[in-house]
C-alpha cells in the first residue's frame, strides 16, 4: 500500500468487548491471583491506570476509571474536515501502542452535525488480526490484515474503545469517560480491543494479509 502523506487519513483504522486473556499466568505452584507476562495483578494495574485519590475523595473504583466530579476532560485539536457520521467498527485481537497518550476530546464534522470523540495519540501502534467494517450508509465493506502497522504522528479518533489491558483488567472508555490520568504506561498492550473509529491519521502504514471484501 502507498504511505500516505502526514496527516493523512488511512484508508483502514487502529484499535480498538471484552478482551481475550494473552500471557497471563498464576504463581509457579498454582496459587496466588492470575498475573500478566510483567508480573502485574489487575489491581497492580488499576494502580498504573489510576492516580491516588486525593485526601478526603471518593477513591475511583477499579475497572472504572473516569474525569472526576466536576471535571472535564482536556479539549483536542481536530483534523479540520468532516468524517462519516457514523464511524468504523474495529476489533484486533492485540494492539501495542507506543507512546500512548489519551490527549482529550473533540467534536468532528459530519453531514449530520458534530460527532463526540476521544483523541488518542502516540507515536506508532501495532495491531495483530485487524478487521474493520465500514457502517456509512453505503454498501458495508470489511477490510482485515493479518497485521497493521502506523507509525509516525498517530492520531485515532474513536466514539468507543474496549480492551482488556495485558489480558486482565478489561476497560470501556467513551468521550465522557476517560483514563485517569490520560496516559498509558509504556510497555502495556491490549487484547481482544473494539472500537467504534471515526477516523485515524499517521505517516506511515504497513500491512500484511490486506483484504477487502463486502459485508456478507
């Protein structure tokens, strides 16, 4: 496929229900709770996911992170022209950012008015077993590699995003319901990731196993 310029939309998308569990494993003699390849427990990971609530707050509960009382989320830029109304569905088996960072919230154009958005940025991402289908009105097309690759200035603009971080602690994240704080640590991958792209730009694409078809 040609790499597209910077800034650029893809003409497939990136990341991201429940999430399937990858590498976890329990303790040498059989006990002790499920931990992933790094050795983390879900709650080891809420921690990483989840600042300490503040002297006198509510603690925000595990699995759940979100903005807290009061709190909006951070605005983000958007790209300057409109999207379909109604984004992509994406699922992969295992998406590895690198460099993840939850930058905020945009509002996108459509021919049916503005479209609520997280936008998620990171310098590359790697998706194995990628599917897309398409849901805009027109004839439904299903686009999947074997593998995907974006790199350079990643940008997703996603409606929806579920995935089970290291194949443990499986997440939901809407516009109104982001990670606290906005930042993934490095090192974390996701399983079994959903989400619902409005769009998603980057330098560079590299795919592998690339198929188009229509929606039976």
């Amino acid at each position: 496929m040609g790499v597209p310029a910077r800034g650029a939309p893809l003409p497939g998308g990136a990341v991201p229900a429940p999430l399937a569990a990858t590498g976890a494993h329990t303790a040498p003699d059989g006990t002790g709770p499920p931990r992933a390849a790094g050795g983390r427990t879900p709650r080891e990971l809420t921690a990483a996911l989840a600042p300490a609530p503040r002297q006198g707050a509510t603690p925000v509960a595990e699995a759940a992170p979100t903005a807290g009382p009061g709190e909006r989320a951070p605005a983000a830029d958007g790209p300057g022209f409109p999207v379909a109304a109604t984004p992509a569905t994406i699922t992969t088996t295992r998406f590895t950012p690198h460099g993840f960072l939850v930058a905020g919230v945009t509002e996108l154009p459509t021919a049916r008015g503005p479209l609520k958005v997280m936008v998620l940025k990171m310098r590359a991402a790697s998706l194995t077993d990628y599917r897309m289908r398409t849901r805009d009105g027109s004839p439904e097309l299903d686009l999947g590699a074997d593998s995907l690759e974006l790199s350079g200035h990643v940008t997703l603009y996603l409606s929806r995003f579920k995935g089970c971080v290291e194949g443990l602690l499986c997440l939901t994240f809407t516009p109104d319901r982001l990670p606290v704080p906005p930042l993934v640590p490095p090192l974390i991958f996701l399983t079994d990731v959903e989400a619902d792209q409005a769009l998603v730009t980057a330098d560079s694409i590299t795919t592998d196993g690339l198929t188009l078809t229509p929606h039976a």
